[in-house]
C-alpha cells in the first residue's frame, strides 16, 4: 500500500518511519513501530509513542501532521483524542500514530496487545537514540 499525492510517493512502511522520525524529533520516548499487518486487517504499522505532557501531545501530533504531509503526501483520514491531551491517534489507514502521556500508555499497552508483531528497527529511520521506560525495554529485549 502507499500514500500519494501527485509528487511525492511512500509506502506504508517509509510513511510509518517518516512519523516515527517526526515523534523523534519532538523527543517522544518509548518510541515503538509494530509491523501488524498480518494480525489485524486494521492497519499495516502502528507507530506508538511517550509525551510526557498535554503540549507535548500536541506538540508530536502537529510534527507528525506535517512531516507526513510534507514527506510521505498523506493526511489523517481520521483523528481522535486530541483535545484529551491525555492521548491522541492519527489514523493514515496504512499505519496508525499513538501518542500517550505515561499512564495512559501504561494503561492501554498497546504494544503488548499487538506483542506478536514485529517490531521495526528504528534505525531503518535513522533513529538511535530513543530513550526507553523499564517496560518497554523489556519488551523490546523479549
């Protein structure tokens, strides 16, 4: 699958990375992208982050919206949670963008739920230097 526009051509895959990279560089931590596409008909990836703060949200969310625009030619079809502060979801089709203050990511687990996917190596969007909570570095070891 890809997101288009009449210049600009990306997979699933490089736009999921593109919103990885753009959390990144907002400072997210916890920084996951889970290959679930073979597990849910839902979407292809899932980009999960950490924001430590209601701005912060937003702050990741704004960052995503425009690099993936930017970048990738793809809008959110769908947008949700946004004025919680608590979470928010951007919803490409393709892949899906979570971001979460501690609790509520906590709460969720999202990545725990998907736990059979895959997880994609950060590197492939030349990201190296994510900054993992306990868990989260447990499930990335495991």
């Amino acid at each position: 699958m890809t997101a288009t526009n009449k210049n600009i051509t990306a997979t699933a895959r490089e736009a999921a990375l593109i919103a990885a990279r753009a959390a990144d560089e907002k400072k997210a931590a916890d920084l996951i992208v889970q290959e679930v596409g073979e597990i849910t008909s839902v979407s292809e990836y899932f980009v999960i982050a950490t924001a430590a703060n209601n701005r912060q949200v937003e702050a990741i969310i704004d960052e995503v919206e425009e690099q993936c625009r930017a970048r990738a030619g793809c809008k959110p079809l769908h947008r949700e949670g946004i004025d919680s502060g608590t979470w928010a979801l951007l919803d490409y089709g393709d892949f899906v963008v979570h971001v979460f203050q501690p609790e509520a990511r906590d709460y969720y687990r999202l990545e725990a739920l998907w736990n059979d996917a895959p997880i994609v190596d950060l590197k492939e969007a030349e990201i190296t230097d994510v900054e993992y909570s306990d868990r989260i570095a447990q499930l990335m070891q495991g």
